[in-house]
C-alpha cells in the first residue's frame, strides 16, 4: 500500500521555530502549496544562520538577513540551485513572513524588482478549441485529471481552489472558496453539477471533497502540469502554453469576449 502525502499544515519540519511558524500559516488559511514553500525557505534560513532556538531568533541582525538573501540570489547555498527572479522573491517573501512571526519587522528584505509585461500574448494562451481538446483527451485517459481540468477552465480556479467542490456545494450551487484570510462565492455550471452528481453516485462519495486522488487529497498543482504537458504533445498543442494556470488565462479571455 502506498504511503500518503502528508500535508503541510501536518508535517513536521525539524524544528520548533519552523513548525510553530507553520502553525500560524494554517491558521490564516494560507495554502498547502505556501506554507510547504515558505517553511522550506525558512528551515534554510535557520541552518545557514546557526539557529536552534527561539531565543537566538532575537539575536539575529540585519546583516545575516541581507547575506542570507545575498547568497540566495547568488545561488550560493543550497547545492547551488538556481532561481528565477519570481522563485527568489517567493523565498524572500516567506522569510519575510517568518520575520515578521518572530516580532522582527525592521529586519524584513525587499523583494528584488522584476520587470512584468503587461500582457499576454495570444500565443501563449490556450485557445477554446485547445481546451476542448485537452478535455476530451483527458476524459477518455483520467477522468480525475479531466474534473481538475474542467472545474478549472469552466470556473476559473485555481489547482488550490479544487478541493472546495463538494457533495454539499453541488447542493448549494455554487463553492465558498477560502483563500489568504478572504472568502469568496464561485458558481458551479448546472451541468458541471450534473457530471459532479453522476461521478459521486458512481463512486460512492456522499460527503466532502470530490475530486480527489484519495480520500481529501487533491492531485496537485506539478502533477496537473506535467499530465497537461504530456496531453498537449499528444494532441500537437505548444506544450509552453499547457499548465495550470494558462486555463484561468483562457476563461478571464472568453468572459472578456462575451461581454
């Protein structure tokens, strides 16, 4: 029997500094997918600062946050992984957060610039007729993979946001999304509802998240990414434009043209 994955909020980093920063994220309702990655970041903070308790947190100065810092744009610790800009100040932003728990405001970093478009191309989105594509294909090969999919590009969710279909919002209509401290109301499509009903009678699912891999544990975002990759080679599409995210790109850019 494989072992589940076990979740962030339920991990145990090592360290009393790091699993009580932990605690404070899940009590925000900070994603999974955040709390893993800013208590990565701050496990590396705490070895490369040499620290082992609270106390010594105290002790710390601005110059070890800013080397710190350094040397993460450096790639100079780690093994020498390299970063995008975007992956850096993703670090730097949970180091911060960390501080930030600790009472240690003043020693907080800027995040490094980093210079955006202003918009997307059409060639990097996936067109309707990808999408349709991308879910036909899917639904023949993982009808799992195919719900993920749909829900995302016909409700404009996000991978995180998939575990809030449940049996008891088919019943409502629409899903209650909670999300950094906020909540917010996403209807379900009548007839995303009807297939929703039809995979829960058939599964036996008569509560709690539906589209699951077991039993509450949602497929995740590098999985979806890699599978939609793998179904956009296969179906000829640019695999550039086949991720996650590139499916709320499609359903902001078809609202925008029906309006």
């Amino acid at each position: 029997m494989s072992k589940e994955k076990v979740k962030a909020h339920e991990k145990d980093y090592g360290n009393t500094i790091v699993n009580d920063f932990k605690t404070s994220l899940w009590e925000r309702r900070r994603a999974e997918s955040t709390i893993d990655n800013y208590c990565r970041v701050a496990v590396s903070f705490i070895k490369y600062a040499h620290i082992d308790t609270k106390e010594e947190m105290t002790l710390l100065t601005k110059s070890i946050v800013r080397n710190f810092v350094d040397c993460l744009i450096n790639n100079a610790y780690e093994d020498d992984k390299k970063y995008t800009v975007e992956s850096a100040n993703n670090k730097i932003a949970g180091l911060n957060q960390l501080l930030a728990f600790y009472g240690l405001e003043e020693l907080k970093e800027k995040a490094l610039y980093c210079h955006r478009k202003t918009f997307i191309e059409d060639s990097e989105i996936l067109t309707d007729v990808d999408v349709s594509n991308i879910l036909a294909e899917s639904k023949r090969s993982n009808f799992i993979l195919y719900l993920s999919l749909r829900a995302m590009a016909q409700m404009g969710l996000r991978v995180s946001e998939i575990q809030f279909i449940t049996v008891e919002s088919l019943n409502r209509g629409y899903i209650v999304v909670l999300n950094k401290g906020g909540a917010r109301k996403v209807p379900l499509p009548s007839d995303l509802i009807k297939e929703l009903r039809a995979y829960c009678e058939e599964k036996g699912i008569t509560s709690g998240p539906i589209i699951s891999v077991r039993k509450g544990v949602a497929v995740s975002r590098s999985t979806i990414g890699k599978l939609m990759k793998k179904l956009a080679e296969k179906l000829g599409i640019d695999v550039k434009k086949a991720h996650p995210h590139s499916l709320r790109h499609n359903f902001v850019g078809s609202r925008i043209m029906q309006k």
